[in-house]
C-alpha cells in the first residue's frame, strides 16, 4: 500500500508549528516517514488563521528594511493606504508606515513581517511523491 500526496515545501517554522499543533490534538498519525524524511498528512484537516500577534513601533533600520522587503517582494499582499482608497503602497519607516501621498500613518506590523519572506509561489515546485506505507 502507498500513500499519493502533492508535497508543498514550507518554512521550518511553518512546518514545526503545524506539527506541534497536530501533535498536541493528539493527531501523531498524521506523520508519515518517506524517502526524502518526515511528511504530514493533511487529508482531513483545514487550516485557518488564527489569532496574529503585532509589533508596534519603533522599528529598528533592520527591521524597517524586512518590512520593506516584504512590501517589495510582490508575491505577498502589501500594506496600503487607509486613505488614499488602498491603493497606494505604505512605506515602513523607524516611527512606522507613511503613505507616500498622504498623512496616513500605521503603527504596528505583523510579528511575522519581521522574519524571512515566505517562499515564493511564482518559484514554488509542487510536486507529487509516492511514499511506502509504514509496516
Ligand atoms: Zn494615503
């Protein structure tokens, strides 16, 4: 007997959230040993948002270059103006985001913004692996 799967590589935080999560409601069958290591098995299971944590300024030039980063990065939806109808991009700064044509201000960023960018799904390979059945 195998297992067929898509296999979508994510982050090593994203991977180790998930499975201490599974983990934790108990769902250890979920964890499948193949060939190329450990996978999860999704099939059942839903993922949604949960609650996100936030970082209010100030920023340091670090972290105001992530911010940018994942402004710029095009794959990952930006912050927009409040004002300006969302259609202009904010701009983050060390006292938070400006709009580049308005007042309009922001001063907090998700926890997440502050890390490495999410890969890429213009890059991503999704890709279809056939795993032996554990005995
Ligand atoms: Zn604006």
């Amino acid at each position: 007997m195998t297992y067929t799967y898509a296999v979508l590589d994510v982050p090593e935080i994203v991977y180790a959230t998930v499975r201490a999560l599974l983990v934790s409601a108990g769902y250890e069958h979920a964890f499948h040993r193949g060939r190329d290591g450990e996978v999860l098995d999704m099939h059942g299971i839903a993922l949604r948002l949960g609650e996100t944590s936030k970082r209010s300024v100030p920023w340091t030039p670090e972290q105001v270059d992530a911010l940018n980063r994942w402004q710029s990065c095009g794959w990952v939806h930006p912050f927009t103006c409040g004002s300006c109808g969302g259609l202009a991009q904010l701009h983050a700064t060390v006292r938070g985001w400006i709009c580049p044509y308005c007042d309009y201000t922001q001063e907090w960023a998700h926890e997440v913004m502050f890390g490495p960018l999410p890969p890429s799904p213009l890059t991503a390979q999704d890709t279809v692996t056939t795993l032996p059945r554990d005995p």
